[in-house]
C-alpha cells in the first residue's frame, strides 16, 4: 500500500509548480509539525492535525486528532471513509486536498493552498504574524532617521561643544560634550597621564598629531638619520600609493616620516605597541638599491633576509688601539690585551678544577669553575660587567708578597709604576737576608695558592744576588710573572718606555653597536648553548653567537618561530643622546653629555669617526 502525494504551489507570475512524492505507508500524518508526513506550514492547523489511513483498496479513512477537524463537501466533520475511486475534496485549513485513484491502482493526494497567490506569500503570511514589522516604520525610514541620530549625537553635538567655547576659558579647554565616541580606544602606558586631555596632542580639529606636538614633551628624539638621506633610502610608492598619500594629506595626515607612523596610539592601555616591521623594510629591504655609498646590508625579515652580524673588534691593543668592524662570517680576533684561556679555567680536570674543589664552601664554586664565576652581570640583568682582578680574579691569582702583623700586602693590579716601587721598597727594608716567610724557589700555580696566601714566585733567586730587587722586578713582568703570563708586558726601552709597561686591557660590555640584546630575557639559556667557551683555547677569539644560532629561536614578524621577531626586538630608530655612537657634533644636555662621556671610551671614539649614519 502506498500514497502519490502532490504538493502544488504557485510562483508569482501565477506557474504551478508541483512537488511529486510517493509514500509507501498504510498511513499517513498531516499536521503544521515539521515532522508530519504531510506537512501543512498553515496556522489554522494543529501540530498533529489529521490521521490518512488506507483500510483496503476501495476505502481511505480519514480522522481528526483533535477537535478542530476538517471540511468534507462544505461540512465540518472529525471522521469520513472515502472511495478514491469516485474522489473527494477536503480541506485543512487554506489548504485543499484532494482524493483520487491512479491508472496503477495507488492513492493521490493533491495538495494546494488556495488563500496564497504564490509560495512566497505562504513565507510571508507566517512571519508578518510573528513579527512587529507592522506595528514599526518601514527599513528606508528606519535607517535614515538611525543615521540623522548618529551624526546628530556624535558629530553635531561634539562640533558645536567645541566651536562654543569661550576662547580665554583656560580652565575649559579639555571639556567637550560626546567627544569620547571619537576615541577607537585607550591611551598608552606611556601617555596614560594625558587620558581625557585630548588637545594636548591634537591641537587641531580635525587635523592628525603633528610632529611639533610630541616634541613638547619628547625633546631628545633624535632623527634616525639626515632627513635628506632618509627621503632617498625610502622606496617610491606606486601610483596608488600615490594616490592614497594625495588623499591622506587631504584630510590632515602629515607626510611620511612622522611621529604617528610608528608611534600608534589608542591601541590599548598597556605598554605601546611595537612597530611594524613593514615601517623599517620600506627603506632597509632595498636600501642599497639607493644608497650606493652605504655600508649597511639589505634587511627585510630576520629569518629569510637579514646579513650577518658585525661586531665592534680591537685589531691592535695599546696605547694608541686600532679598532675596526668586521662580519661574525670572517670569523674576526678581538686582541684584548689579555692571554686568557677560556678552555684551561672552564676543563673540569686539572688543577683549576681541583682549586674550584677546594675551594667550594668559602666562594659557593661547582666540581670545576663555571661561566657565572667570573663574569658578574650588570644590576638590570642586560649586561655584564668587565671582569675586575680583586672581584673575579684575586680569589685564586693571590699578589700578595708580604705579611705584615697578620695584614696580607699585594702588588697593586694596574698600576706597574706601583709594582715595581713597592718591590723596590720591599727588598730596601729586608737587608741582605731574605725573611724566612718568603723562603721558596719556585712560582706556585694557582692550584697551590689561594687570596691571603704568600706569593713565592721571585724572591728565592732575587735573596741570593746583591741586585735582587731588580731581579725581582724582572721576573714579575717577565715570563712565568704574575703580570706577564696574563697581559702583553713592553720592556724599557721598547718603543720609548722609561720603565716596564703593560698594555691596557680593553673589555666592551657591548660589540654590536647598532643591535640591542638582553642577556636577563634569555636566563633560561646555559651560557655554553651560544658562546662556545669551553672549547676556546686562544684569548683573540670572538666568541659571540652568529645570526644562525639566533635563528634557531627567533624567526620574522609573521614567521612560525618559538619568538616571531619584528626589527624593533632588536634595532632602536632614535639615538639617544646618551649613546656612545651619537656624534659628538649633535646638541646634547649637560646629563646626557656626562653620561656619554662616561661610556666613551677609546674603541668608541674610533666607533663615532667612522660611523654610518642611519
């Protein structure tokens, strides 16, 4: 037993439409649910209005489910048994059904809604009576008289607020009504203190922040470099970009270069948000394509496109050093003044090893001497500091000589003039027997001494000649000396020395002058994962980190790295006047002028008669 069931609508144009299923079902449910087996979308209708019933193949009942029932030839009924073969006409609310026999014997059901010109107003029948859309104006009203309140509320009001108010009225003039819905968000940290006081940047109406306004406060920003060779290295824009620059200046935007390109504000009330990459690839992506003077590789992004690192190195120590900046790739020699051995003193075998031992309680040493023993960093983390002889060398490379009523007396470190008198001075008031106290022929290593203990290093050899003193003087900056195994000792009479002179030690807290790094951000790391220290045999090597092991975290602004790293990370666009590398010939501060000058040293005033502008 099966049902034809014929759904027929009608478009607008009047075309019918007809909708063909067959039900292989000896019943049949009718009703407004969406899950009847004829569904009725008529309101007039219950849920589970109707029940079609084949009984046999001459008969169809049939049956209301509830009380509303259905209309049979004009008459209202809840139950009827029809022949399909002579056909009936019922009807379900607007909708008309009609019975008849098929040529192969099944049951036809015609369904068509009467009280609808189309199936698009059987929709809108429905939903103008769950809506409110009668009772409203009209969308086109609705919408101009939504937008006349808009530019009534929130420009009108804030014009008129502001053009009325009384020009000496100083105490006014951050008061206007409806201007916070102007602001696309909160102030900075950094200017959080100017919330609500808006004309302290934008001194204009309708006019964007304008150089002059961030100089009132931030004086000592310095321009990255010449204002003329910034408009060269920069990239001409295309005609759109053109155009867009064309319509910007229009409306009071200020041309390229300004304060606002980079320093974005009311973007969200923590720290400032850092510049775009895009700002510095604009001009560094391509620089040498314009300036073909400079010195400075491309830079686009520092994962794909960004040249190896330069650092700052000191080709030839003394008086009169020699410095020069050369590529991590040419694997360059800093000459320090120093014969220090990174390996010797990091080994965790030998003597140095078995001093640390030795020495663990009183300086909280490991089983051997690690990175953080002797190098200190600064109070902020960042850095770290020069490596001072009575801080960091003294505990184990003890100068002292002499012992004077329990007071232990040391050569005085840096200063070979002070050496040599005190020795001098030393041997004068011993008299022709050396002391007892100083007995030994042989220099100790420092596995056999420690701070406090007694020097032996020269005086067995002095004790028995009349000219000790001098001898002792001699072994002291010679080799096997205190002074000579560690620094690079001149003679007298080499190139003009009155006496013997040590080479002055140069220690940077900085070799990469234009890039800004933190050691504290990076805490986490062992000193051994980039500066390859214990295998250093030769005090000349730079051990500093080439751009390949940054990379192995840090990737480009938009790069799936552990750090997405933008030019800011690193780079600095202002100098501040507080830098070694700002040229002197810059106005400066007296502070800052006392800052630079503490920093200044010979390797950066080398630095400033060379450097690159921008």
């Amino acid at each position: 037993m099966s049902f034809l069931v014929r759904q027929i609508s009608l478009t607008a144009d009047g075309r019918e439409i007809v909708r063909a299923a067959t039900i292989a079902q000896a019943q049949l449910s009718l009703g407004r649910a969406a899950e009847s087996d004829i569904h009725l979308p008529d309101l007039a209708l219950e849920s589970d209005h109707a029940r079609i019933e084949q009984v046999d193949e001459r008969t169809i009942r049939v049956r209301a489910t509830g009380t509303l029932g259905f209309e049979l030839e004009g008459r209202t009924v809840l139950r009827a048994e029809i022949d399909p073969a002579k056909g009936a006409e019922l009807r379900f609310g607007g909708h008309r059904v009609t019975l008849s026999r098929g040529d192969d014997g099944a049951t036809i059901l015609s369904i068509r809604r009467v009280d609808a010109v189309s199936e698009a107003s059987e929709e809108k029948e429905e939903t103008k009576v769950f809506s409110l859309r009668g009772l409203l104006p009209g969308k086109r009203l609705t919408a101009w008289a939504l937008a006349l309140a808009i530019l009534i509320g929130f420009l009108a009001i804030p014009i008129w607020s502001y053009a009325g108010r009384p020009a000496d009225d100083t105490r006014n003039i951050y008061k206007m009504v409806g201007d916070k819905a102007w602001s696309s968000g909160p102030l900075s940290q950094a200017h959080h203190a100017l919330e609500g006081r808006c004309e302290t940047c934008h001194r204009k109406a309708f006019v964007s922040v304008r150089d002059s306004a961030c100089q009132t406060c931030h004086r000592d920003a310095h321009d990255h470099a010449p204002a003329a060779r910034i408009a060269m290295a920069r990239a001409e824009g295309g005609l759109g970009d053109k155009l867009l620059a064309g319509v910007a200046a229009a409306f009071g935007k200020p041309p390229e270069g300004a304060c606002v390109d980079c320093h974005r504000e009311h973007e969200g009330a923590g720290p400032m948000q850092p510049t775009p990459q895009a700002f510095c690839t604009d001009c560094h992506g391509t620089l040498k394509d314009r300036l073909k003077d400079t010195k400075l590789g491309n830079a686009a992004d520092f994962a794909t496109s960004h040249p190896q690192f330069s650092a700052l190195v000191q080709a030839r120590p003394g008086q009169h050093p020699r410095f020069s900046r050369a590529s991590l790739d040419s694997r360059p020699m800093d000459d320090s003044g120093l014969k220090f051995p990174h390996d010797i003193h990091l080994s965790a075998r030998g003597g140095v090893a078995k001093m640390a031992r030795t020495m663990k309680a009183q300086y909280g040493f490991g089983d051997a001497l690690a990175c953080k023993d002797c190098h200190k960093p600064t109070a902020d983390g960042v850095r770290f500091l020069p490596v001072d002889m009575e801080r960091d060398c003294q505990m184990c490379h003890s100068l002292a000589f002499e012992t004077i009523g329990g007071t232990v007396r040391t050569l005085r470190h840096g200063q070979p003039d002070q050496v040599v008198a005190d020795l001098r001075a030393y041997f004068r008031s011993t008299g022709p027997a050396q002391p007892a106290a100083l007995g030994g022929t042989a220099r100790r290593r420092p596995g056999d001494y420690a701070q406090g203990r007694l020097y032996h290093a020269y005086f067995g050899a002095a004790a028995a000649r009349p000219s000790r003193a001098d001898d002792a003087v001699r072994a002291v900056f010679s080799k096997g000396g205190a002074c000579y195994d560690c620094h690079i000792v001149t003679p007298p009479g080499t190139n003009g020395n009155a006496g013997w002179r040590v080479l002055p030690v140069h220690q940077p807290m900085r070799y990469m002058m234009n890039g800004w790094f933190d050691h504290a951000a990076h805490r986490t790391e062992k000193c051994e994962n980039c500066h390859a220290a214990p295998k250093s045999h030769d005090a000349k090597q730079l051990l500093l980190p080439g751009i390949d092991s940054c990379r192995t975290c840090h990737g480009g602004e938009k790069a799936k790295a552990d750090v997405p790293s933008g030019c800011a990370m690193c780079h600095s666009y202002h100098a501040g006047d507080d830098a070694p590398w700002v040229p002197a010939s810059r106005s400066i501060g007296k502070d800052a002028a006392d800052r630079r000058k503490a920093l200044t040293t010979s390797a950066y005033r080398v630095l400033l008669r060379g450097r690159e502008p921008g």
